[in-house]
C-alpha cells in the first residue's frame, strides 16, 4: 500500500467529577459539539456521543498516529475548558481522572452507535450496566 489504511474503532466512556450529575440537557448539545469537534480537530471521526447526567460515551473511529490516550486527554482538557469558561462560567466542572476504552470491530459498529445514542433510554430502564461491561453490544 501506498499509505496507511486503518479501521480502528474504539468505544470511550468517562465520569464527571465523583458522578455528579454535571450534564446538564442545557449544556449537552454544546458539550457534545466540543467532544466533536475535538475528535476532529486530533483528526478522528466521531461516529457517535451520548450519555446521562453524569458520564458520556463515545464512539470514534480513531487514525493510527493517535494513541487512546491523547484523544481522551484532549476531548476532556478543551471541553472542561468549554464547560468552565463560555458555557457555565464560575460553575462547577469537572471530569474524574481515568476512562474506559473498548475496540470495537467493524461489524458492531452500528450496534455500538445505537447503544450510545440511547443511553438516557438504557440507564433509565436500568440496562445499563454501571461497571460498562458492554459484551452484550458487541465489544471485541
């Protein structure tokens, strides 16, 4: 091959501060948008954001020369920032320190999508599972 071809999926999940409830509906759309638009910005497709009041995940197609760990540290650094000095200023928060990240095969890309864009569904019927063991939506 002439260049680097790769499909490399990663499903994210990460808290707010101690679970607090910090994902306001009000803020969400513009806290997703920054989540977005960082992914792009580091050169990654987000393919999907959802989450509840207090943790969001993430679905990204992710390119080879960006380690799990730079993307992560950038999405929460710019949209804490977002959060703490245009959104809500002189409010609270705050992301915890660690996050979960789960490959995800080509085949359960769409599954996983799914999966995120329902979680207010999931977590209010109780499905969801609080240790983001996620086997049951395909994880690999």
């Amino acid at each position: 091959m002439r260049r680097a071809y790769s499909h490399l999926y990663v499903h994210l999940v990460w808290a707010t501060w101690e679970r607090l409830p910090l994902i306001t509906p009000q803020i969400e759309k513009r806290l997703y948008g920054a989540i977005r638009a960082k992914c792009r910005e580091l050169g990654c497709e987000p393919l999907a954001v959802g989450g509840t009041a207090d943790h969001v995940h993430l679905l990204v197609r992710l390119l080879p020369s960006v380690s799990v760990s730079q993307l992560v540290k950038g999405i929460k650094g710019a949209s804490s920032h977002l959060m703490t000095h245009e959104v809500t200023p002189g409010e609270f928060f705050k992301w915890q320190g660690g996050y979960g990240a789960f490959s995800v095969g080509r085949e359960s890309v769409s599954r996983v999508a799914d999966y995120i864009a329902h979680q207010k569904e999931h977590h209010h019927e109780g499905k969801a599972s609080k240790n983001w063991e996620l086997a049951d939506v395909g994880e690999n």
